[in-house]
C-alpha cells in the first residue's frame, strides 16, 4: 500500500469525525435513541495508509436484536474482514493517493463513497477500472480489487457494508480468500 500522507486516527486529518445514532426500544417500549457516538474499535490501517471505525457488527442474519444483543457482541468483538453468518459495516477513511493492493474478500462487500474520488480497479494492468464519486456504489461479489484515493492532498471516505457469502464458483473453481498485505490488518480472519 503507498501512501502520501498518513492517518494516525479516524477521522482521516481534514474529515469530519462521523456520528453514528443506534435506534431501538426504551424500558417503556418506546422508539427511542440507545446510542449516539462515533463508532467502536476507531484504528489506523497498514501504518497510516487508512484508518477505519465499525459501525455496526452482529454475529448472525437474521440479526438478534432482543435485548441489544446485537449492540453487546459490536462493543466487544472488533471484527475482520467480515463476520461469520453475519454482518460487518466499516467505514475506511483513505490518506492522499493510498492505493490498496489487490485483493478479495469471500463477501458480498456494498461500498458507498462518502468523500472524495476513489479509482476502483479489478485487473493487475489496470484496463478494468472505474472512478466512483460521493453517492457511488459498488456492489462487489468476490472479485480481485483495489481502491485508491485519487487525490494527491485530500482524503478520502467509503462505508462498506460486508455480508458473508456461501462458496463462490467461478469456471469450475471454488474462489479462494486473498488478502494480500491486507491481511496484516486482518490476522484473526478465519474462513
């Protein structure tokens, strides 16, 4: 991963910190606000290339919510890449030109741009590449990626949205995990 300046924290310097509200029901049974916060497990990424902050992780689809045991296992489990028969929704904050290396996650991984431009590729020579913008979503199921931040001197942001998958078959081929130095930030992923 290259970078051209360094995320010792989220926010990235120059975004703003993100408020995340959690909603559910009072003692009463009321609709209420349970949590209003900035996300758990906030960590730089691949020594300052990016950082990042969960949003949201359950441990099972369909999501257990009774008695906030949904918000008990977020607070106390920091997840991987994703979670197993679960969900995981990270948001990633990219230093200026931050460029991942190539790579796939066994999920059905939704990205939306937050802020700035980020280039998505899916080929080592780069023929298959698109720009997303603020709005933009990529949908990506299990194919070879990378992302990098356009800009030379600002940030970047994406919220990504991570559902596990069954086995993916493609051409005969049972597709294999491959996060390349990324997994440096994701030791404890198990299949």
């Amino acid at each position: 991963m290259s970078t051209s300046g360094p995320c010792t924290d989220f926010p990235a310097p120059g975004l703003r910190n993100p408020m995340r509200i959690i909603t559910g029901h009072n003692a009463q049974g009321k609709a209420d606000f349970l949590q209003q916060d900035n996300g758990d497990h906030r960590a730089p990424m691949l020594g300052g290339a990016a950082a990042q902050s969960i949003m949201y992780s359950c441990k099972g689809n369909p999501v257990e919510i009774t008695d906030d045991v949904d918000l008990a296992f977020a607070k106390e489990n920091r997840p991987a890449v994703h979670v197993p028969n679960g969900v995981c929704v990270r948001m990633i904050d990219f230093a200026p030109g931050t460029e991942s290396n190539l790579h796939r996650a066994l999920t059905l991984g939704i990205g939306t741009v937050c802020e700035g431009e980020i280039e998505l590729t899916l080929s080592d020579d780069r023929s298959r590449n698109r720009i997303l913008r603020p709005g933009d979503v990529c949908v990506n199921r299990c194919a070879m990626h990378r992302w990098r931040n356009v800009s030379a001197d600002k940030p970047a942001r994406m919220l990504f949205v991570m559902l596990d998958v069954k086995p993916v078959v493609v051409d005969g081929k049972t597709l294999g995990f491959d996060m390349g130095e990324l997994m440096n930030e994701y030791a404890e992923y198990e299949d």
